[in-house]
C-alpha cells in the first residue's frame, strides 16, 4: 500500500513539475534549434553547390557517343572475325577436298565435292524473328557450328552446318546493315541532344542522318573486307607448305593432285582449334561490345505486329520504286564479288602463277577493297550517283580488258598485272558495297523499314550468288558477258531511280501494322482502363478507337439496311474513311538536293 502511495506522489510530482504556471509567472524557455530545419532538409537534398547541370548533362552524353562507336567497332570487328574464319576454313577445304589422294585416304568415297558445291549455294528465304543484336550473335554461333563440324567430317555432319549457314547468310547481314544504320541514328541524337525534336522524340528533319551514316558504313566496310586478308592466314602459315609449285598443279591440265604431302591429322585438328577459338572470340564480341540496337520496348512493338506481317513486309516494300530499281544493283553486288574470287583469282590468277601464289592475289583484292572503302567518305561533299556509278565504271573497264585479254597457263611474269587487275577490282568492290548500303540507309531514314530493306538488299544478292554457281560450268567469255549485262542494267536502273527523284515522283510504302496490344515497359495491357479520357491517349490510340467505332458502325448499317444497294451517305463516308487508311502510304518525293 505504501508502494502504491508512493507512486502517485511521484506522477503528482511530475505534473507539478509541466503544470503551465499562473499569471505572472515566466516559462522556462526551451533551447531552440539553431537555424530552420526546413532550409537544413532542403540544403541537405539539394544539389551540391559544386554540381553543374549542364557540365554533367555534357559528360552523360559524351559517354553515350563513344557507347556507340564503341558498337560500331564491336560489330565491324565481329563480322570481320566470324567471316575471316568462314572464308578461310572454306578455301582450307576446298583444296584438300579436291586432291583426289586426300579424298581416297582419308573420306574413300563421301563425295566431298558435292558437299562443298551445297555449301556454298546455301542462300536462305527466312526473316529475321529475333533482335538486332541477338540475330547476330546467333548467327556467329551458326558459324561457329559449322567450324566445329570439321573435326569429324561425314555427309550427316557437314550437310546440316552448310544448311546452317544458309539460313542465317541473309539475317546476319540484314542485322549488321540495320545495325550500323542505327548506331548513326543514335549517334546523331546523341550529338544534338538539345534538339526539340530529339528531346520530344518527334520526326527528325531528312537528311540529318547522312553524314553519320556515310562514316560508320565507310568504318564497317573498311574494317570488315581485312576479312579477305585474315582468311589466307590458314594457307600462308599452313597450307602452303603442302602444296605442289606451278609446275605439276598446271601440267597440262589442272591436275587432280595439288598437295605433295598430305597434312597429319593432329596439324588439322589444331589448326580447325584456333579457327574455332577465333569464332568464339566473335560470338563473345557480338554479345559483351554491342549494345542494343533498339529500345526494348520498340522490338517488342516490332514484333507484336504478327509474324505473318514481319514475312511479308519486305515483298510488300518492293512496290515503291526506288528499291524495285536499285533491285539489279542487288544482283550485280552478288555477281562481281563471287565472281573476284572464283573467276578473276582462280581462273585467271591460279591459271597462270599456280595455287601457291592464291593468298597474295586475295590479300591485295582485300587490302585494296579495305583502303579503298574510305573513299565514300567522299559522299560527304560530293553528289550522291558519284560513289555507284564510278564502281561501275571501273568495273565496267575491267570486264572489257578480261574480254579481250588473257593471261598465258604457267606464266609466273604475269604476276605483276594480275595483282594490279585484283585490286582495281577491290577498288569498285569497295565502292560498290559501302554505295549501296550507305544509299539504303539515306534513302529509308524511318527507323522501323530499314530491317525490311537490308533483308531485301541481301536476300537478292543471295540469289546472284546462288546463280553464280549454277552457271560454273559456262565459258570464261560466256560468264563475263553476263556479268557486263548484268552491270549495265544495273546502272541504267540506279541512273532512273535518281532521275524519278530529282522530279519528285511520289513513292509508295507498305503501311506498317499497329501492334496488337499496348505496350508499357515489357508488358501488354490488354484490358480496357474505363477511366482513360480521350485527352490521355495518344495518336495512335485515337486513330485505333476511331477504326472500332467506325467499324462498329458499319456493322449496324449493315443490319439496319434494307435493300438499298447505295447504302447510306455515312456508311459511304466510313467506308471510305477505311479505303484511305487501308491504302499504302505515299512518299511526298525526297527532296533531293545536289552539293
């Protein structure tokens, strides 16, 4: 009980001791806080007094534009990596594959030759299904496959990897084209990050692209045609050694026995180990350097729009005229660089000096075409028909002295001319291939048609490569003829494609569906919000809700008509409202300016 009392004596205590005081006496005051704690709050969140904005802003960006040259280097080298692996494996076969000692020795009867001949004629009718970035990397591991297959070659190894091959040929380098063609978009916004209409994400002004595009292609090109010279590595360092000298190859005829000795199984083995480490190195460069060539959320809207439309798409874009025309340039792209190195090298080139002096007639075709590559920076000053057609022309020049001029077989003192001939032809090959990519990538500047058109531009030159072959066994004036022909379409077509846009002659593209859902971020919201006012949507979202009540509203018209074959003047109006909008859209001409 006192225990108790005691407790209450002490709450009394302290409620004497906070009890307010009566009048007249003064409050014990309180220490205060020193300063305000809300500007203390504001100055501790705030930005630091040494933090400049814009300096920042400046730096975020400079490490964006070097991002992106840094995925230009990575693809450009990737591609020159996975096809010098490519390339040099296919001529290390090629040549064992025909000496007729190597093939009773080590295959007996596998027919090895005809393998090789459906290797090489692979071309592929397939679209690209995957990203930009993850189509390239795939592709590479297809490469990689192939590579692996040769170290226990039999029909049911290598016939499913030269498949392989076929089908990833046309999505690779429509991959790497749309690629390079965005890192210059990237870039641009990067640079002018300023820009309204960068910053609102509105459509950019034409031509402002350009000069990017005419850079990074000139770097691709530049970087990716060593490819020819990094190829002959297995030949110079290997091969070489085994190969019998003019004397013996050329007898006469072209003898069925061009190795003196054949290579041990284990120097096969370790040579097909480094090319096969240099494919992963490619794979690892596609995966880790390059960055993504979209927004995810821009693939995905891509993707949405059906697989059906994604197949279709680059057919229907054959309907504008401007890459119906550039078509024979397509073929005449496939035509010439097959032909550099099946007819110029092997029937000219070997004919005459012999196999052991191949790597030095495909290392000059290479350098040449890589130095020669820079020169369609020269499109940054000059008009646009100047790069094409002067390939052209000395292509054309070239074509007309192999008509007329043969070398003799066994003449090693033609060597002189022939490497002279070999890298004047890498001359127009350079300027043809960084011409026709850099024109597609000026030409189709919308961001979501370029995959469709470098699928176009290289399924084409698939088939003129396929075409190539088949006609293998024509004379040597029979196939030039051909290549001139086909060279003089080509230019007369790509001259009336210039002509229709100096006049401003409107082209037609194929309309791009919508996609099928809304995308936010990674997911589609496919029910309805009741709450979302028409002033929250978006142009697109206000053009489709137009389409459903206009449809709805052909649907009643057709159940409340009765008889009237006319039809009512608003059901005429909704269904011409849809024909107009179901129409392809139409190109109000390029302003096409000469400088």
């Amino acid at each position: 009980m006192a225990a108790v009392i005691a407790e209450d004596n002490l709450y009394d205590e302290d409620a004497i001791n906070v009890a307010p005081p009566g009048d007249g006496v003064d409050m014990v005051q309180l220490p205060e806080p020193d300063g305000n704690i809300q500007g203390q709050v504001e100055e501790f969140l705030g930005p630091h007094p040494d933090y400049d904005e814009e300096e920042e802003e400046r730096k975020y960006y400079r490490r964006k534009r070097l991002a992106v040259v840094k995925n230009v280097l990575g693809a450009s080298c990737g591609g020159m990596i996975i096809y010098s692996v490519y390339m040099g494996l296919l001529q290390m076969q090629l040549i064992l594959h025909y000496d007729e000692t190597y093939r009773e020795v080590k295959y007996g009867t596998l027919g090895l030759e005809d393998i090789d001949n459906k290797m090489l004629m692979g071309i592929n009718f397939a679209r690209r299904f995957l990203g930009t970035k993850w189509m390239m990397f795939l592709a590479s591991g297809i490469y990689a496959l192939f590579v692996s297959t040769n170290y226990w070659e039999r029909y049911y190894t290598l016939v499913p990897s030269a498949v392989a091959i076929g089908v990833v040929i046309v999505p690779l380098w429509a991959s790497l084209g749309n690629y390079i063609t965005r890192m210059a978009h990237q870039y641009y916004e990067y640079v002018n990050y300023k820009d309204e209409n960068v910053q609102e994400q509105k459509k950019l002004p034409k031509g402002a692209f350009h000069s990017y595009i005419i850079i990074f292609q000139s770097v691709f090109y530049m970087i990716f045609h060593l490819s020819f010279i990094f190829a002959e590595f297995p030949m110079v360092l290997f091969l070489n050694n085994y190969l019998n000298d003019y004397k013996h190859t050329l007898y006469k005829n072209f003898n069925k026995t061009v190795l003196k000795s054949l290579p041990r199984s284990l120097l096969l083995i370790e040579v097909e180990s480094v090319l096969m480490g240099a494919a992963f190195l490619a794979m690892l460069i596609f995966l880790v350097l390059c960055g993504a060539a979209y927004r995810p959320t821009e693939e995905i809207d891509l993707r949405s729009i059906g697989w059906g439309n994604i197949f279709q798409l680059p057919f229907k874009h054959l309907r504008d005229y401007r890459i119906r025309l550039l078509c024979p340039f397509f073929i005449y792209s496939g035509f010439e660089v097959l032909f550099a190195v099946q007819g110029l090298i092997l029937s000219y080139g070997v004919c005459a000096v012999g196999m052991e002096k191949l790597w030095l007639l495909v290392m000059v075709y290479g350098l040449s075409s890589s130095i020669c590559s820079v020169l369609s920076l020269s499109l940054l000053h000059l008009p646009r028909p100047i790069i094409l057609l002067a390939g052209a022309f000395v292509h054309f020049v070239l074509i007309i002295a192999l008509m007329c001029w043969s070398p003799g077989p066994r003449e090693p003192s033609w060597l002189p001319s022939l490497l002279v001939i070999s890298a004047l032809w890498g001359l127009g090959t350079a300027l043809n291939k960084t011409g026709v990519s850099t024109l597609l990538g000026m030409l189709y500047e919308d961001k979501e048609r370029l995959d469709f058109v470098y699928t176009i531009y290289h399924w084409w030159q698939a088939i003129a490569i396929f075409i190539v072959y088949l006609w293998s066994a024509l004379p040597m004036r029979a196939k030039l003829g051909l290549l001139l022909f086909a060279l003089l379409v080509a230019s007369f077509c790509y001259v009336q494609m210039e002509r229709r846009l100096a006049k401003k002659i409107p082209y037609r593209l194929p309309r791009i569906p919508r996609p099928r859902h809304k995308v936010k971020g990674y997911r589609y919201l496919e029910e309805e919000n009741s709450d979302e006012s028409d002033t929250d949507l978006s142009d697109a979202e206000v053009d489709e809700k137009e389409e459903e009540d206009d449809e709805r509203r052909l649907v009643e018209e057709d159940k409340n008509a009765d008889g009237d074959p006319q039809g009512s003047p608003q059901r005429n109006r909704v269904r011409d409202r849809r024909k107009r909008h179901d129409n392809e859209q139409v190109g109000d001409g390029e302003d096409y300016v000469q400088k």
